[in-house]
C-alpha cells in the first residue's frame, strides 16, 4: 500500500528561490523545480517561506499538575500552531519532572498527543531545591532518554551542585540549562533594576544578578569540560560574558526569548503583570544587545519560554501576579520583526537559530534537518507577507497572557508538518 504523498509547490526554500518539495510517508522524497506526483496532496506554497520545523529548547507545559494553565495537549497543539515540530518541556511541574517515572509519564503524553514531538527536559535537583542531585543517570536511560538537565524557575545557585552536575551529566554527553538568577540579589524583585523601577518605586532586579552566575557557569563548565547552556539570556552584560567564553573555546551556548528581543522595561509604567515574566523586560540597550548578539551567533537559539498561566494569576495587581508570558504562538512573527525585517539575519538563519542549533543542543535525533531528499519530514510554511493585530481568543493554548494582545505583527504559520503528516493546514490544527 503506498504512503500518503504532498507536494508543495513554489515555496522559498529557507527564503531562497522557490521550489517544489514531495513529502513521500514521513521522508521527503524530492526538492526541485516542477515536480509531479500524482494522487499527491498538492499545497501551493505561492512563494512563501519554507522552513525546517522549529524546535523549541524551553516550553513550559505544566502537566502534571497545573493542567488549568496547559496540558501537553494543549501546549503541543499551540506548538504546532507557531510551527514548531519539537518542544523541551521544562521540569518545573507538579510533581517536578525530578524522577524517570515523571519524565516518561510526559514524553508519553508528548507522543499521544501527536502535535510535535516532546523531549521531556528533566530537574537537576531533587523537588528543584537546589539540595541534591535528582537521578540524572535513570531519567537519561528511561524511554525519554533525557539529555537536557535545568531547575527553570529556579536557580542551581550552590556552585558545588552545579559542579557535580556538569560533570554527572558529561557521562552521556548531556547538557545542563542554567536559569542564572543569584537569588539574594533578587528577593522582592519585580522588574529590572533601573530608571523605570526607581520611578516607579518597584523592587529592582539587577542585571549583575544574571551576569555573575553566568560568569560563574561558564567557568565551571570549562574547568570541568563539560557543556552548559544559558537559558532566556537578558542583558548586554551576559552577551559579553558568553561572547568571551566561546573566543576560550568554552563548550557554552545560550538562548534568547522573543520577548527579550522585542520588549522593554518601558511597557511596565502601564502596571500591566502582561509584562511581568522571569528574567525581566530589560532596556532598549540591552534589546539591542541580544539583537546583535544572536545575529553575530553570541547568542545560539531563540527559545519560546512559553509560560502559561490561567487568568487569574495575571488578572490581579501586579505585586501579586505571576511571572511569564505565552510565546509558541507568535514567536516566529516576533523574529520575522526584530531580526528579518530589519535585516539584521536571513531566512536562512532563521532556519539555523529556531530549527538547527537548538536540535542539536538538545541532541533531538530527527529535528533541525535540512530539507533535502531523504530527510524527515519536520517542515514549516510561512506567509511572510501576512500582517495582522494578534488575538489570544484564537490561540490553542489553553492560557491568554500574552504581551502581544492587538499589536500588529508580520508572518502566519499556513502548513505544519510533522514526520510528513500535516498538524496545521491553511492555518488551522487538523
């Protein structure tokens, strides 16, 4: 019985001259100029951008435990939604992802649901308090196989454990993804420190709070040789500390938010917790900062930190609101903006910061290909020329706190493609 054919027709492949690509089952079969296949599905592609399907390092996806604000479900079929054909699931979930029973209790989930392919990312410490290693070694050898370690949320701020860590996880070639946050240097924190929160009178959270345990990291990393990765890097001062530690040939990498690149501590005199999240909106010298740094390759990977959270943890002063924001769904638009159509990176670089870089980051067999004959089929289509006010009443995600409500953004996700099988068609989930 032969598989089930699609043939795209005229896309621009990672930007480039418009091409025909046939997807044969789950491979790509042929990428050329005016191919045929009959009894194919044909999408016609008109020109628009075609793009290895992302692949997200950093998703919060909350089950188990705070199914109110996501499920895997949910969160999967939000990914397929922005294009993205793989998701990290964080660990900071109830119960913490601290054990290889929860890990693949998630990537089961993941693999149920069918949207995109989910890496359960697994705690390095026990609860993620910072105390005790969890089992790195059984989350690794579980059917999650798990190579990406982090406490998001949390800070590993015990230099010892980190140690121990960096070198547990070089056993199997694994990674650990450092939220670097020094927390005595941010208790009572609610926004970046600077002019706006002294106007303001709101508690600062100072870039050096990043910076040092960055600084921190990278030295561990290499003293040990073993790899660490920077999650939601934030400030013009961690750019310059990551930029030095790679002219060391240290094995550093690091990635940056969409919200980071787009956002500033501006946005929080309206006393919207919207603009609340973790690390804080920084100044329009830092944006800058990450801009460059993640044109010049600094900076790895653009990774979503999609937070969701039910409306009444946001809907509420913000002293008390939670930290974070949704971002699978508009993440792709917020990149076209900041970086493609200011010319600042490519298509073709799009592909390398959103698909293959965070692919093998997190070692993710059959994710971040190219698109090229006998490849997976992990495919994303992109109307580049679409322009549009965003509308959290659309989303699939099961929460609404973006920042990016009625704000007018490039580019809409048409086609995902998922191991050759559509997950988005025209726009909407199948």
């Amino acid at each position: 019985m032969s598989q089930h054919k699609t043939l795209i027709r005229g896309a621009k492949v990672l930007g480039d001259r418009p091409q025909d690509v046939l997807i044969d089952g789950e491979t790509i079969a042929e990428v050329g100029q005016g191919l045929d296949a009959a009894g194919a599905t044909v999408v016609e592609a008109d020109g628009q951008i075609l793009l290895p399907g992302l692949v997200d390092l950093h998703t919060h996806l909350r089950e188990p435990g705070r199914e109110d604000s996501e499920t895997v479900l949910t969160g999967t079929r939000a990914a397929a939604v922005g294009g993205f054909t793989a998701v990290h699931a964080m660990a900071n979930t109830f119960p913490v992802a601290d054990t290889a029973g929860v890990v693949e209790q998630v990537w089961r989930l993941g693999a149920e649901a069918g949207y995109c392919d989910v890496q359960p990312v697994g705690a390095v410490t026990v609860g993620l308090e910072g105390k005790q290693l969890a089992e790195l070694g059984a989350m690794h050898e579980s059917a999650a196989g798990v190579t990406v370690f982090s406490d998001d949320g949390k800070c590993v701020h015990d230099a010892v454990i980190m140690r121990r860590a960096l070198e547990y996880v070089k056993a199997f070639d694994g990674v650990v993804a450092q939220h670097a946050q020094e927390p005595r240097l941010t208790e009572g924190a609610q926004m970046n420190e600077g002019v706006v929160s002294a106007e303001l009178g709101l508690g600062g959270w100072p870039a050096v709070a990043e910076e040092s345990i960055i600084a921190r990291d990278v030295l561990l990393a290499a003293h040990v040789g073993s790899r660490v990765h920077i999650c939601h890097l934030s400030t013009a001062g961690s750019v310059e500390i990551v930029r030095w530690a790679k002219s060391k040939g240290w094995n550093v990498t690091a990635e940056v938010t969409p919200h980071h690149l787009l956002l500033t501590d501006d946005l929080v005199r309206s006393y919207d917790p919207v603009y609340k999240v973790n690390p804080p909106l920084r100044t329009e010298a830092d944006v800058a900062a990450l801009r460059e740094a993640l044109a010049d390759g600094t900076i790895d990977c653009v990774a979503t930190d999609h937070a969701p959270h039910p409306h009444e943890d946001k809907d509420c002063e913000w002293g008390a609101a939670a930290m974070g924001m949704v971002g699978l769904e508009t993440a792709l638009s917020v990149v076209q903006h900041t970086m493609v159509d200011s010319g600042l990176i490519t298509w073709n670089q799009v592909a390398e910061r959103m698909s293959f870089r965070p692919a093998e980051i997190g070692r993710l067999a059959g994710q971040g290909r190219p698109i090229a004959a006998g490849e997976p089929a992990n495919l994303t289509l992109l109307d580049s020329a679409y322009r549009g006010a965003v509308d959290p009443v659309h989303f699939a995600s099961r929460s609404r706190n973006t920042p990016y409500r009625g704000r007018d953004l490039p580019g809409r996700v048409t086609h995902t493609f998922l191991r050759g099988r559509a997950t988005v068609m025209d726009g909407n989930l199948t």
